[in-house]
C-alpha cells in the first residue's frame, strides 16, 4: 500500500521512539460505573509536536451522536486529527464523531487520534464532557477489584512448512496444498532509515502469538535495503548486521508459531521526483516505482544467502511497482518491470524482475519469489506475457487490492485475475480498505476462498483504520472495526 500517511504518520511513528511508546498517565473513571469514560494518551512526543488519542467508553443509553470536549491547560493545539472531526477554539477541543461512527450504544468504546503542537510542557487535560455530561465521575461505590495474574507466553515450538510451487498451487514438502492467510507487520521497512529503531512495537513471543491467535499462517514483513546492507545513511545501530539479526530473530520467531515469513522489500534507493513520486530524496525514504540497479540485487542476493536453507521463508521481490506512472506507455512499463535498465521517467538505473529473480538464483537459494505486478501490484493484465524466467519454478504472482484501487471488482478479478491463476500461484500479498469497516476486504476473501488462493491483510500496526488502514488496537491483538472482519473470517475457515 502506498503507506499510512506516510508523510505524517510514520514519521510520527518514528517519533514515538523518542518517548519510547510511552503513554502519559491516562485520565480514567476511579469508580464502576461513571456515565462515561475517557482515556487520553500521548503516545509520541518530540521538539514541538505530539500524537495524542482518545478512547470514550459510553456507559449512559445508546447515543446516535457524540461530541467530546475538554480543554488544554498549557497552549497546545490540535493540527490534525482522524476518527473525529476535531476543532478548538482558545483552549476548548472538541471531537465530534464522523459520519460513520457517530452510533455509540451503551457500554460500546470509539477512539480518535489528533497531531498537535505543544511548548514548554504538555499536560494531560484533567476534565472531559460528552454531549455535556462530564466523564470520569463515580455515580457507586467502587468495588474492592481482584486481582487478575499475567500469564507469561512460553515460546512456541512449532515449525513453518518448507513450501516450493507445484501448478497452480503451493504445497509443502509432502505436496499438500498451502494457502498464506495472514497479515501483514508493518514496520522494518522505515523505522530504521528513519533513525529511530527497526520495528514498529513488539515483535516477542506475546505480539507473534497474538497473530496466531487469529488462525493466521503467514505474515509478510516488509523491508529497506538501505538498512539491510548498513549504508552510511542509516544508524549503526539499526543497519547492518544489527538489522540483519533482528530480521534473522524475527524470521525464527514467526516461524517457530508455524507461521510462513514473507520477506519483502519495501523501500529502496533512487532518486524519482516524476508522477505519483512519494518523495524526492535519493535514500530509501519513500515507496519507488522501480527497484534500483545500485543495491537492491546487493540486496536480494545477501538476503537469499542468509535464508538458502529456510524453505519455509518466502520472498517477495519489490512491494509494489509503478513504472506505469512514468513510462509513456504500457509496453514500456511491463518492458521496464522485467528488464530494467534506462526506463523512460525514471532517472535511476532499474534492476528489473528478471535481474532479482537471477541474484536469488545464483545465491543457491531457491525459495519461493512472489513478483507483483504494475501499478502498485494491481495490474496483473501482462503478467504473464513478462514474467521473469526461473529455473527453479517457484515463481508466484502477487496482487495488491484496495476499495481505492482501479482493479477492485469481482469482473475485474474474473478477467485478469482468474487467467494468472490457471497458470501459477497467485497471492493477495496486500488486502484492506480505507472505510473503518470490512465489506470490501470480505468480497474479496470470498472471491480467493471460491479459488482456493492466498491473501494477507494489511497492516499488523496500531494505526488509525481509516488512513492506515490497521487491523488491530493493540499488539494483543485487539481488532479494530476493520480487523474484525479477517481475524473472524480467518477463525470460521481455520477452526
């Protein structure tokens, strides 16, 4: 996906390293049964900025509509926000519901999120009132709580099939057919050229079974090069070997809860400032149109020798390519896509599919590859026309789907979907929608499901559902209205 807003919250991300994810004390009812609960978070702080949210519990009779107020006690100013319509006025902040979100029966939650601006300090507002009743506020006796022990998560010994392609399918080393369904875990791809970490949240035993939990088994972890080879660029601490270990652990983590790693690369090197551009700087910052000439065979080779030997790693060659947006014609992208080189509207050296798929190759692995198609992996029109030649027979064809995308319709996926399948694997690497709900993701599943073919849910991250869009609340794995509808379709079809 062409990231959350990439150019707001991921560097807000980032900056949550800063605090270390810390939450300020949050404001919550001391007593059972107030009218209404408010928590407030400030859940990254930096130099002048923070994110902050708010989750309002109504304890009161079922509410059409809501709209909560309070006040900022040391000048801060909301800039931003998503989930509410937010405004304020001196001090005052009011978040009033969407459209979309506005029902909040009784004992049902909603959260919002904002971006603000703060100087000298950033203290928590200490009264909340929704639709003019004030939060917080005891009306019983608070019952003597009982305490509830923490259970620690011991490790998983499982392990992840080693699969290769036979037809259309993927099996495993006993031929029986695999389907990856799962999620994606945003993260590896950013934090570290961003200089603030290498995942997005936990990433231990606790947050992988919690991906488990939701009958998943595959996750696909997105990656940067520049992180991976350790260019002068990025942090020492986050590039490298360092880098490499933590993917190394990961990898093993995943696998040892019977789940398929999905390695991908994510972000690459090269300057493009053309159409669609998502940034101008030269570094792995940003989502490219093409993979470069420079490092990304680097790359692929020295990740194909670290995982030779792990037939249950799968690879996925470049997130989502759009030469499309640059080239003045369709011939000319599919063209770029395979062969790389000099591409019209690209002004870096390309390594093409074929290139990549060589690299692996000729590193003696011979893993599963999953290549996407053209305009961000929703074209898959010619992908069989150019796809890249293998001498192992383990390429798969991968599709990027959203409610947004051009190829988003049952007539669409019948006449340039269903050809790609009769003829290889093919895998949804990329699923979601942008409306805090899940009717689109489910007409999707049903049409893979007909077909018994693959797809993960973008993304395993915290992030606000309507512009992430994320599945989850918490790394507990907590769904988010968008969530609901893959982790509970996963749980029927996976019992």
């Amino acid at each position: 996906m062409r990231h959350p807003p990439r150019s707001v919250l991921l560097a807000v991300a980032g900056a949550a390293a800063l605090v270390g994810s810390a939450l300020v004390p949050v404001v919550s009812a001391s007593g059972a049964t107030p009218a209404c609960t408010v928590e407030y978070a400030v859940t990254s702080q930096w130099d002048t900025g923070f994110q902050g949210s708010v989750t309002i519990t109504n304890n009161m009779a079922a509410l059409s509509s809501w709209s909560l107020g309070f006040d900022f006690a040391n000048g801060q100013k909301v800039t931003q926000g998503w989930s509410a319509k937010w405004s304020q006025s001196g001090t005052t902040v009011t978040a009033a519901n969407e459209s979309w979100n506005g029902s909040l029966p009784t004992g049902a939650a909603v959260s919002a999120g904002f971006l603000g601006s703060w100087s000298g300090s950033n203290a928590v507002p200490t009264a909340f009132r929704l639709n003019g009743t004030t939060c917080n506020v005891d009306t019983q006796p608070t019952p003597t709580p009982t305490p509830t022990p923490t259970p620690t998560e011991p490790p998983a010994g499982g392990t992840a099939p080693a699969l290769h392609v036979s037809g259309t399918r993927l099996v495993d080393a006993g031929g029986t057919t695999h389907r990856l369904l799962g999620v994606n875990r945003s993260g590896g791809e950013f934090m570290c050229v961003q200089g603030y970490g290498i995942w997005d949240g936990p990433v231990d035993d606790a947050a992988i079974k919690a991906i488990a939990d939701w009958k998943a088994d595959a996750v696909r972890i997105p990656l940067n090069e520049e992180c991976w080879l350790g260019l002068s660029n990025v942090k020492p601490e986050y590039a490298g070997t360092n880098y490499i270990n933590a993917v190394k652990d990961l990898v093993a983590r995943v696998e040892s809860y019977g789940l398929t790693p999905i390695l991908e690369l994510h972000w690459s090197y090269g300057q493009y400032t053309g159409n669609s551009a998502g940034c101008s700087d030269v570094h792995a910052t940003c989502q490219k149109p093409m993979p470069d000439a420079q490092y990304t065979p680097s790359f692929w080779s020295s990740v194909a020798g670290t995982f030779k030997d792990d037939q249950a790693a799968v690879f996925d060659l470049f997130n989502e390519p759009y030469p499309d947006r640059a080239t003045s014609t369709v011939t000319q992208a599919w063209q770029c896509w395979r062969d790389g080189g000099t591409c019209p509207g690209i002004g870096y050296e390309v390594a093409g599919m074929q290139d990549l798929v060589d690299g692996i190759r000729g590193a003696g692995a011979r893993n599963v590859i999953m290549i996407g198609g053209l305009a961000y992996s929703n074209d898959l029109s010619q992908w069989l026309t150019y796809r890249p030649t293998d001498p192992a027979g383990n390429l798969v064809a991968a599709y990027h789907v959203y409610n947004f995308n051009t190829c988003a319709s049952e007539s669409c996926w019948n006449s340039t979907l269903a050809p790609v399948a009769a003829q290889v694997p093919l895998v949804a690497g990329e699923i979601g929608e942008n409306t805090c709900s899940h009717a689109f993701v489910d007409q999707v599943m049903k049409w893979f499901d007909d077909r018994g073919l693959s797809y993960l849910g973008w993304t395993w991250n915290t992030w606000d559902c309507s512009s992430g869009p994320s599945l989850i609340s918490d790394y507990s794995g907590t769904p988010t209205a968008y969530g609901v509808g893959l982790r509970d379709h996963l749980k029927a079809i996976n019992p």
